[in-house]
C-alpha cells in the first residue's frame, strides 16, 4: 500500500515539475510493481512444465509475506499446493488446500471457499476416495450456485463426469460433461476443449467411435496452432492415437503416439508417458510385435511403478504376460501373471483401504465439525456476554450522556438568565442615569427660571415700593385737581397700578408653584400679617430659593 500511494505521488510531483527522465524512472517503476501483481497469473501455465519453479517463486513470496492475508497471498499458496499434487506431494498438497479454506471461511471469501471446495473434491478424486470428492464438490457447486457462479459450476460439473467416469458409470458421467459443455460454450468461458476431450474419451471407452470422432473433431477446431498448450496438445494426440487404433490404422496411431511420448519426456509428465506406452504397447501386440510391444509394455510398467499407479502397473504386467506368451517365454510369463494377480489384489485390498481411509477422514472431519461447532457455541456464548456487559456499558454511557446534556442544559438556561440579570441592570443603569441627567437639566432649568423671578421679584418690588408711594401722593393730589385731562392721567396711572397688582398676583401664583402653596401655609400659620408683610415673605422665599 505505501509502495503504491509512495509511487503515485512521484508521478504526480514529477510529471507537475516538469521532468521528464525522473518522471520516466518512476513510470517504470510503477510497472514493475504492475507486472509484480500479475506475477501469480503467469504462473499457472508453468504447473504443468515446471512444477519445481512455481513452488520456489511461491516459495519466496510466502517467505516474504509471512502474515498476509490478502488474495494475492492465497494465489500463490493455491499455486504452491496444486504444483505440490503435480510433483505427487500429496500431503503437502491437501495440506495447503486445507488451510487455504480455513482462511477463506475465517475471512468470509465466499468465491475463494467454493474454490478450494472444489481444489479438495479433485484432490481426493485424483487419490481414489470418490465418496469425499463428490461431498466436496457438491459442498462447491451448492456455494456456486449461490454466488451464480457459472464458470466454477462448470469446472465442478466436469470434475464430477469424471468421477462417474473412473466408477464405470458412463451415462451419468455423459449427462454432467454435456452440462460442463453448455454452460462453457453459452458463456463463451475457456475449458471447452478440456470436456471435449473428456466426452471422445468416455464415448471411445463405449465404443462410440463416430460420437468421439464428432467430440475430437471439434475439439481441433479450438486449438491455438500458433502458441499451443503442450499438454492440451499430448491430450489431443492420445485421443487421435486411440481413434487410429480403434480404426485398426496401427502405424499412424503409433506414429502420433511417439510424438506426443517426445512431448511428455520434455515437460516430465510422467504418469501420461506411461500410459502412452501401454497403449503402445497394445497397438504392437495387435500388429505381432511382440519384442517391441515387451519393450514398451516394461516402460510403462517402470513408470506405474515409480508414480504409484496401480491400474498402470496392472495393465502393464498383463501386457507383458500376454507378449512374453507370445514369444514363448512361459516363464516369465507365469511370472507376470503372478504379478498382474498380485496388483490386482493389491488394487482390491487398496479399494478396501481406501473405503476404511475414507470413513477416518469422515470421522476427523465430523469431529472437526463438532470442534469447530462447539467453539462456534463457545465463542456465541462470550458474544451474548459481551453483549451484555456492552448493554450495561452502553446504559451507563446513556445515563452519563443524559446527566451531561442536563448539565449542559441548565448551564445555558443560567447563563442566559444571568445575560437577561446583567442587560436589565445595565438597561436601569442607563435609565437611571439619563433620569439623572434629565433631573440634572430640570433642575439646572429650574435653578435658571428662579433666578430670573427673583431678580425680576426684586425688582418689582422696588418698583412696586415706588408706586406705592406715587399711588399714596396720587391720591393726595387728585382731589385738587380741576382739570379734566389731568384727572384722566390719574385715573390712567391707577390702571397700571391695578396691572402691577395682577403682576405680583402672578409672582404669587409662581412662587406656590415651586414651593407649595407658600402663601397659604403663612397666612394659616401667622393670620396677623399683612398683605405687604406676606409680599416680603415671599421675597425672603424667592431669594432663598435662588441662593
């Protein structure tokens, strides 16, 4: 992940910078982490060619990758064990596919159990014990099905063809390589040629020669001519072999079949090598060869011996029987008759083993299952118990939350009536204040109008003096006047006297104004004084005032 993230952001930078040749070094870097992802795909054609060198390169990434889990990982573990079944690792083989599946379950790759299902249902086919193969390949195509995997379904199918094949029932092994056949050619999936090579196989074990003929036919019609796969080629020429013998057509049969043994000794397939050289030497017994057919029927007998294969030793040792009958060494030919008994009641007593090996391997897997159940019970139980402490926990942190919401809550209903307690005093604050400024001013005005009735009070009271003494010598004079007019300006100023009268009235009215009701409160208190004497209290009032 860092490699990749670490690249990319090189080939941003240094494309944005502009340089070019840093910029190259980093393209090409970014394949070579490329072409190293896809390393695992190009090793699947070299299982068959070179088993050794798949199992080192995988070798070197598991080493590599000690604790990964990731699909390119399991690729390689995949490889490692299919190229252990091909160098007949056997254990290794369904060790590593065991694993695999574990994985696969423990990390819910639904694709990748199916899978390896069915790597475990070809191992045990490949292995004799048909009971486990077909369980395991059923457990595959029932996750196939589910996933509508149509391309591993048709793996399965032709897997288990060749179950019923290998028991002899043919017709069933038929119908499941037909049903293989359909789903690869509807969805155009490669693997065709695999089952058509299957089908001439089975209808010439039937000695359905024009059916295989048919199924070989179109079976060369799929053959890339220019990068042809050797083993699908060795395939096709043991089929062409088996129908120019079936035609009695001796030496081309033998023909095709040396060219396919030259092709099985250069990529070290050997269990095929030996079955080529049965079948040549059956084809040299037919024709009365019987020199070569004893060389070619020792051949294979060598290599079943070698690669463990009981069926191929038993064929063999029959033929050399019959060839070494033919040449009149009878007793050789006991000898290989004792041999051919021997290995055919090895075979039966390998059945039995096999039946016996088989309910063992049932029995550990059952009791696997019960493991596997019983810590799956196990594990459920610490589940619901966990469960609970989380419910509890889970309260206690609502309850906690609930408490903190609250607080939270009635912390901000406080500070916002502490906000609405701190305006409303500012807001009297400022009212108080402008109360003040406006009783300031008032006052200031008021202060103001006092000063200008009491000078003008003062004045008029010296004026008002005056004009009682004027009025008093007016008076005096004014019955010694004769003339009309003159009289007239005396009765004038005694008009304006009266004005001056309603004037002081006025003073009065405005002095108890400012100091309530002054002159009544006197008059009521002192009834004795005078109304010139009430006129001077006042004056004292209106110069108190203004001090």
């Amino acid at each position: 992940w860092f490699i990749d993230k670490y690249l990319m952001f090189s080939l941003i930078t240094f494309k944005v910078l502009s340089s070019r040749r840093i910029y190259t070094i980093v393209l090409l870097l970014f394949a070579a982490k490329l072409a190293a992802q896809t390393s695992s795909k190009s090793l699947y054609p070299k299982i068959g060619t070179d088993p050794h060198f798949v199992i080192e390169e995988c070798a070197i990434f598991i080493k590599n990758h000690p604790n990964d889990t990731s699909i390119e990982y399991m690729r390689y573990a995949r490889l490692k064990a299919m190229a252990q079944y091909k160098l007949l690792n056997y254990e290794e083989s369904k060790e590593g596919f065991g694993k695999l599946l574990e994985l696969a379950k423990t990390q819910k790759l639904t694709q990748w159990e199916a899978v390896l299902l069915s790597d475990l249902g070809a191992y045990y086919n490949s292995r004799g014990y048909n009971g486990l193969a077909m369980e395991y390949y059923n457990k595959s195509l029932a996750v196939k099905d589910e996933l509508g995997d149509l391309r591993g379904a048709a793996v399965v199918y032709n897997n288990v063809g060749i179950i019923y094949d290998l028991e002899k029932k043919k017709k069933k092994g038929i119908t499941y390589y037909k049903k293989a056949l359909k789903l690869r050619l509807e969805n155009n999936y490669t693997g065709a040629s695999e089952v058509y090579c299957n089908l001439a196989y089975i209808y010439l074990s039937m000695d359905k020669l024009d059916s295989a003929i048919y199924f070989r036919n179109e079976l060369l019609e799929l053959i890339d001519y220019e990068n042809p796969n050797i083993e699908f080629v060795i395939n096709l020429q043991e089929l062409q072999a088996l129908i120019l013998y079936k035609k009695t057509k001796y030496s081309e049969a033998k023909t095709v079949l040396h060219k396919a043994i030259g092709y099985v000794n250069e990529v070290g397939y050997a269990e095929k090598a030996g079955v080529l050289h049965k079948i040549l030497c059956e084809i040299e017994i037919e024709e009365k060869h019987y020199s070569a057919a004893l060389l070619n029927g020792m051949e294979a007998l060598a290599i079943g011996e070698k690669t463990g294969g009981l069926k191929l030793q038993a064929s063999s040792a029959k033929l050399i029987h019959k060839a070494l009958d033919k040449l009149g060494q009878f007793e050789g030919s006991v000898q290989y008759l004792k041999k051919y008994n021997t290995i055919t009641d090895s075979i039966k007593n390998f059945d039995k083993i096999k039946f016996v090996e088989e309910q063992q391997i049932r029995f550990e897997l059952n009791e696997k299952k019960k493991e596997i159940k019983l810590s799956q019970v196990k594990i459920a139980e610490l589940v619901v118990k966990d469960n609970k402490n989380s419910w509890i926990k889970v309260g206690l942190l609502g309850l906690l939350l609930i408490v903190v919401l609250i607080s939270v809550y009635f912390g901000i209903r406080y500070k916002k009536a502490l906000n609405q307690k701190l305006e409303n005093e500012f807001k009297l604050e400022e009212n108080s204040k402008q109360l003040f400024e406006k009783r300031q001013e008032l006052q200031s005005e008021l202060e103001s109008k006092s000063k200008e009735i009491s000078t003008f009070s003062l004045s008029l009271s010296k004026k008002n003096d005056l004009i009682l003494k004027l009025k008093e010598e007016m008076s005096s004079l004014q019955s010694s006047l004769s003339s009309k007019d003159d009289k007239t300006r005396v009765e004038k100023i005694f008009k304006d006297f009266k004005r001056s009268e309603e004037r002081w009235e006025g003073i009065k009215r405005t002095i108890d104004i400012v100091d309530h009701q002054f002159a009544g409160k006197v008059k009521t208190d002192f009834p004795q004084l005078t109304d010139t004497d009430l006129r001077i209290c006042t004056l004292i009032r209106l110069s108190l005032i203004h001090i």
